[in-house]
C-alpha cells in the first residue's frame, strides 16, 4: 500500500504561480508512472501531467509550456510547478502512482484545492 500526500494548493491569482508536491510513503524508483489529475466541480477528474521512472514527462495539451512536472527521488516527491495561472485551473489536483513494485496497481492522493481567481 502506498500512501499519497499532496499539498501547496492555494488560492492564487490570474497569471500567479503555485507548486503543488507529492510525498509518496516508498521509493518513488519503485513508481513505474507518477501522475497528477485534477477534477473541476461538475466535470470528470482529467489527466494533467506525468513523469516516468526513467524521467520521461508528458503533458495534457492545456498545460503543456506552463506547468512542469518533476521527480525528487531522494525526498520521494513528486512536483507540479504551475505557472501563469488561468480560472480555469481552478480545481482539486490529485497525484496517482501506479505500476508500484512492477504490479498492475494504482494508488490515489487525497487531493488538494487550487483556486485561480480572475
């Protein structure tokens, strides 16, 4: 079982930055594949960006040259750096790992709020 713990959300302005870290409970080496999510009220929870364990990063079309996804393997973090913020990043921004230990498993943070004002 592998525990997720996501913070740095916030209330932010239009154009402002935030970076939001996962704390993962194991080796985020042992992690094939960290992701965040991120779910607006009323719509479906949507993929945002993920890091491989080799490194390799991926980005939804939205957010790609504004957020940065990274690994602190020492630390077992993983970050979102969001920059030039828009109201419509406002939601809850979850962080998922999965294929743990070469298993076809997935676990999910708790979430955390960003809020983007206009």
């Amino acid at each position: 079982q592998v525990q997720l713990v996501e913070s740095g959300g916030g209330l932010v302005q239009a154009g402002g930055s935030l970076r939001l870290s996962c704390a993962a409970s194991e080796s985020i080496v042992s992690i094939n594949t960290l992701a965040w999510y991120r779910q607006a009220p009323g719509k479906q929870r949507e993929w945002v960006a993920s890091i491989t364990r080799g490194g390799y990063t991926n980005y939804a079309g939205s957010v790609k040259d504004r957020f940065t996804i990274s690994g602190d393997t020492p630390n077992n973090t993983v970050y979102l750096q969001m920059n030039s913020l828009k109201p419509e990043d406002t939601a809850v921004y979850y962080c998922k790992a999965a294929g743990v230990n070469f298993k076809p498993n997935e676990y999910w943070g708790q979430g955390t709020q960003v809020t983007v004002s206009s």
